[in-house]
C-alpha cells in the first residue's frame, strides 16, 4: 500500500504543477481536481498501510 500511497502523491503533485503553475491555462481547474482526488487517494494508501503493520 505505501507503493501506491507514493505514487498518488506523485500525481498528486504533477497535477499541482500544472494547475497551480499556470503552464496549462485550459486546463487549470481539472488539473486542481486531480490534485485533490490523487492527494485524497494517497493520504488513504498511506493510512490503510500503515495500519496493517
């Protein structure tokens, strides 16, 4: 599970790039969306994983 808490964190923050950079104006409020989702999802891997230990 800390494997895929990890790479949702990765997404998490390529989506904050993008999103909060301003490289994609066009596509700034889905990338913002994404980054909350994927964030959700990794803050959830990491706590279902360590709970297993």
């Amino acid at each position: 599970m800390l494997y895929y808490a990890v790479i949702f964190f990765v997404v998490a923050i390529v989506a904050a790039v993008l999103g909060f950079g301003g490289i994609a104006a066009g596509a700034a409020s889905i990338a913002k969306i994404l980054f909350v989702v994927f964030l959700i999802l990794a803050v959830l891997s990491l706590v279902k994983g360590m709970g297993k230990k």
